[in-house]
C-alpha cells in the first residue's frame, strides 16, 4: 500500500506543475504516450470495460503476486487516464489494489475536470481494475 501512495504523491506533484487544465490535458495526452499497446487478441468484447464512452480494453494478469494491468483505448485523454491508473496500480498486490484510496484523481482535480460520461468512464476503469484485483485475491486464498 505504501508504494501506491509513493507513486501517486509523484503523480500529484507532476501535476502541481500546472496552473491551467488545458497543460493538464496536454500532460495526459503526453501520458498517454507511454502506455505499451495490448495485444490486438485482447481487443474482444471480454476485455471491454462497460461503462465507457470511449472503447477501454483491460487485461489483468497475475505475476508472482502482483496483478499487472495491460489496457488499451481510441480516445487520447482516456489513454492518458487509463496510464495513470496503470502506473499506480499495476505491479500491486491483489489486496491492495482492492483497499487502495485512489486520493490522486482528486488531487490533481481530474475528476473535477472531466465531463460526466469521462467521469463515469473513469469511475468503471477503477472498478474493473478492483474486480480484478478481488477476483486474483479470493482464488490466492
């Protein structure tokens, strides 16, 4: 858990940075540069998130004992946002995907900022992301 309050303290102050939303769009398009494309055989109906404007395809796989998180989207500010939940949560374990408080997207004013299908589209990405995480976590035990 501590590590994902460590990486999401450096999101925050990335984002300090930024008097203005439209440079905290830009970072996010910037952002969502870095995220690894998915494998096209993810793109299916079963990777879909529902709840999305936008098309969000989401892989979760577990290594060693860690959920590592692989995604994929059409639309450049959601690419943005689904790195950023990525960077914070892949690589963690199940349990603390699941009871990780998600403080950063309020204190970076992202979901502020985004209009209310975005919003949505964002509260489903974290969800998924959980459901994962719970899933991986119940079939450990």
């Amino acid at each position: 858990m501590e590590l994902i309050n460590t990486i999401q303290d450096a999101i925050v102050s990335e984002f300090e940075v930024f008097d203005d939303w439209l440079d905290r769009y830009e970072y996010l398009i910037e952002l969502s540069k870095e995220l690894k494309p998915l494998d096209p055989k993810y793109k299916t109906n079963e990777y879909l998130i529902n709840g999305c404007q936008s098309r969000v395809w989401l892989k979760a796989e577990m290594q060693d004992d860690t959920v590592v998180y692989t995604a994929e989207t059409d639309a450049i500010i959601t690419k943005g946002i689904i790195a950023l939940l990525i960077r914070v949560l892949s690589g963690q374990r199940p349990k603390d995907v699941v009871d990780a408080d998600l403080y950063f997207i309020d204190k970076i004013g992202l979901r502020q900022n985004l209009s209310p299908t975005r919003s949505n589209g964002l509260l489903s990405m974290v969800k998924q992301m959980r459901l994962y995480a719970m899933a991986f976590d119940s079939i450990k035990k």
